[in-house]
C-alpha cells in the first residue's frame, strides 16, 4: 500500500506534544511491515540541523489567491523511513511553531503543498493519512481542485484526531487563498475550522482510542465539534495508541540501575526504587510503595483531584510520593508546597527530564493518572510496561487500556474509579496500597500481567493498515 502521511510535526524534527511521537513511531512501524509510506511536514527553524542531510528534490509555486509562493521538497530517509520536508523560509523559518498572525496562510500553504507533491514527485498515495488541524483542508482541497486531475482521481482520505481541543479556527478572509468556491461545511461558529473541515471531508476519523471515539461525540468531550462528529458516526473509528517497545524496555533501559524483565522483576525494581529515594533525598523504607506522577501539569491530568486528598493519604499510609511535571504554575507550586512540608514523604521534580521519568516509572510501586479526560495517554502504559501498577480514572483511553483489579478472580492490571471526584480517587490509591502492603502474591501477578500487556506500534501498525483497507474497500 502507498501512504502519505501528512503532519504539522514529526519527532525529533519538531515537537510540541504526542502528535509529534505517533507521527514518528506508526510510519517508522507501517514502513517496516513492507508498506511504501511517505511522511510530508513543514521545515521549520528546529529541523535546520538535519538540511544538510537532506536532498533537495526540486520546488513548485503554491497559488494562494491571487499570488503565489514556494513550496520546496526535501527528501531525508530517517530510521528507515523516507520524510519529505516542505520548505518555505517565510513560512516555517520561525523559532515557534504555532501561534503567529499568520497560521491560517501557513498552513493553507502547507495543505496546498502536500497536495502538489504528489503531481511533483509522481508519489501517487492510495491514501493520505492526515493528523489533526494542520492539514485539515487537504481532504477539500482535493475534492475541490484536484480530483478532475488524474493522478488524484482514487486517492482517500483518512483524518486522525489527536487533540480535538486544537481545531484551527480563523477569520473567514482566510477563504481568499483557496481558490475554490465557499462552502458552508467549513464553517463554525462563523469562523472558517479547519478540523471540522477534515471531519465533513475526509474518508474516515479515527482518535486514538475506542472509548474517546464514543466520548467525543457526547457535548463535555466534543469541544463543540460533538454535532460534527455525529454527522459522521458510521465513518468514526478508535484505534488505540502503543508505545515504543525499544525505548520502553526495562530489559535494556539504559538510565536504570539495574535492568529486568517480566519474568525477574523483584531484584530489579527494588534496585530503581533505591536509586530514585536516595537520588530525591526521600526516607521511605524498600518495602513501603512508592508512588508517582508523571505527566503534564494542566487541568486535563486531574491534579485538582490529588490537590483534594494526597495529604490525608500522606498522615494515613507508608506510602512515598515522587511527583514530576510541567505546566500550570498553581500545581508546580502545590507540587513545591507537598514536598516542602513533607520532605521526606513528598519529592517532586518540576521539569522535564526523559532519564529521571524512566528511573522513577521503573523503581514505582503505583502510578496515578487521574485524568479529567484522556485521547488515549501513554504515562499508563509505561508505568505498566515497567512493572508499575496504575490508578487510573476511567476515561479515554484510561477506560481502555487498564483494567481494573478483581479482588474475586485476581483479574485484571491496575485500580480505577468511575467519576470525577477526590472521594473515589482516594478510594482507589488506598486499595492499591492496601494490596500492595498486604497480599504480595496478589501484587506480583498483578506486576506480572501489567507487563505482559501487548501495547506495542507493531500492534497498532497493523489496525491502521486494517482501517487504510477498509476505506480503500469504500467502507
Ligand atoms: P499528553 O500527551 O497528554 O501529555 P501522555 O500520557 O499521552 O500525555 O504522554 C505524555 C508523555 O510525556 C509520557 O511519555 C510521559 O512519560 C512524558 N512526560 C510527561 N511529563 C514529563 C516530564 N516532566 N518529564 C519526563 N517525561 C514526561
């Protein structure tokens, strides 16, 4: 199969969130499993470093109304997998990524310039996968312009939400550049959408797990695109997100003390969990849990429901707290506020550090992610690939992925609870610790079973390759 992947950002060549790390690990995945796949994104400033690596393929003139500008293709093949760079220094040479007066022509530009490589290169996809707003006036740009045109004429369309609170939404004058005519479906809230474009447009939706695919089309999940993605229902689709099972991997995981797998596991965790309370200056003993946050810190990652009952926990348990984020300056200081008071209970680390993350989601006990909503999430898959048991809200791709402990059959890989309310997050955290201080059996199975779950891009590759077929087949 022939795929155009079509993103605003690709790891590492640019970043602001998990869009960029799906967009770097399923083509790498789609590409190994003998698919010819093509990932097509802008050259901003960040992706400098790699241009002289890169072949300069040749450029074309993007009409934008009633001038032009140029669109210039650079090829790198990275990891196996070939990235095709759209070059515009007046568009993308720009030290931030998002948030300039001018991303409406931006991005058009860029969804014209997708469009036009396929003519320029002969690339002729079966379909383009594309991701969330940045690209989300291709699906009509190529029925309106470009379907008359050969090479275009069976090409689908496969839009992937990933954030559906980041729509690009602009003034309507932004309609000057299409070179098409006006059309209602593009509209919302009298401002021109791109992701709602997507959405009436595109062959397929999916988002990036089954139970989000249901939430979103409920008013509290749908950010006003509910409506919208109702009207699509039958073409609406989940597919799970995995992690990366050569980064994750406390078998080779270079930043641990001392490595494990789900067969051997006790000697190796306790090692971590040593390192992490000397390395925070924390006092807990090797057989109280150790339990962590790791995440950002926004609204979204329930910190308010922590916020509510992690001191009460604190003065009732043996349990010790390791907390890491950023974001939001009111939880960074509730995180300095819990650690200064408790400071040998509490260590929190406000920051991003890739080394520190996996040290302390290997040497956890328990790993919290309360979250308000959550597309899929990757904190809980992680802690769950590294031994480290989750206490999970049930939402999003939280629902789907951890279930929850059944005290009768032993079942299950982690604890959670239903509603948004501190009562029944205690609730949980304190039936993770109980088990845990408790029934060490009961704990290791469920260790055990944490990590044998199968949350790989290998997996995932494959449900993409299902959903391609499925739109090829017309479905
Ligand atoms: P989101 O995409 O909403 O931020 P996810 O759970 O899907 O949340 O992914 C977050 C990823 O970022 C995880 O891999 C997590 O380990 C990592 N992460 C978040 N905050 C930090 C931090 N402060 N330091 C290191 N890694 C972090």
């Amino acid at each position: 199969m022939k795929i155009l992947f079509s993103t605003g950002e690709v790891h590492p060549f640019s970043k602001t969130g998990g869009l960029a790390d799906v967009s770097a690990a399923l083509p790498k995945a789609i590409s190994k499993l003998g698919h010819d796949i093509k990932v097509i994104t802008p050259l901003y400033s960040s992706c400098n470093k790699w241009l002289s690596d890169m072949k300069h393929l040749g450029g074309v003139d993007i009409q934008l109304g009633n001038f032009t500008q140029r669109a210039d293709f650079y090829l790198l093949n990275y990891e196996g997998t070939d990235h095709v760079f759209v070059r515009n220094d007046h568009y993308f040479n720009r030290g931030t990524y998002y948030g300039h007066h001018d991303d409406a022509e931006r991005y058009v530009f860029f969804n014209k310039a997708v469009l036009e490589f396929v003519k320029f290169h002969k690339f002729i996809p079966d379909i383009i996968h594309i991701n969330d707003w940045q690209s989300g006036l291709i699906p009509y740009f190529l029925d309106e312009s470009y379907r008359k045109i050969k090479e275009y004429k069976n090409i689908k369309t496969l839009l992937s939400i990933h954030n559906l609170e980041y729509q690009g939404s602009f003034d309507q004058s932004v309609d000057r550049l299409f070179n098409t005519k006006f059309n209602y479906t593009y509209i919302h809230f009298d401002r021109v959408n791109f992701l709602k474009t997507a959405i009436m447009r595109a062959n397929a939706i999916n988002t990036v797990s089954p139970n989000y695919r249901n939430e979103i089309l409920t008013r509290f999940f749908g950010f006003t695109l509910d409506g919208a993605l109702k009207s699509r229902e039958d073409k609406l689709f989940g597919i799970l997100n995995g992690i990366d099972y050569e980064v994750n991997d406390p078998e080779t995981d270079k930043y641990l003390e001392r490595n494990y797998n789900h067969r051997h596991f006790i000697m190796g965790k306790r090692a971590n969990k040593k390192l992490v309370l000397e390395k925070l200056g924390l006092d807990g003993l090797l057989e109280a849990p150790l339990v962590s946050f790791i995440g950002r810190l926004a609204r979204q990652k329930g910190i308010d429901l922590m916020k509510a009952t992690l001191e009460e926990v604190i003065a009732s348990s043996n349990a010790t707290f390791v907390l890491i984020g950023t974001g939001d300056p009111e939880y960074e200081d509730y995180f300095r506020y819990l650690s200064n008071k408790y400071s040998k209970k509490v260590a929190a680390y406000i920051g991003f550090n890739d080394e520190i993350a996996h040290q302390v989601y290997a040497g956890s006990d328990i790993f919290m992610m309360p979250s308000l909503f959550e597309p899929c999430g990757l904190g809980q898959l992680i802690a769950m690939r590294y031994g480290t048991i989750p206490v999970v809200r049930e939402t999003g791709g939280l629902k789907d992925t951890v279930e929850p402990f059944n005290k009768f059959t032993g079942e299950g890989v982690g604890f959670s609870f239903a509603n948004y309310n501190a009562h029944e997050f205690k609730d949980a955290l304190e039936r993770a610790i109980e088990l845990h201080n408790n029934n060490l059996v009961a704990w290791r199975v469920l260790i055990q079973r944490a990590m044998r779950q199968d949350h790989s891009l290998h997996r995932m590759a494959e449900e993409y390759l299902n959903l391609y077929d499925k739109i090829l087949k017309g479905a």
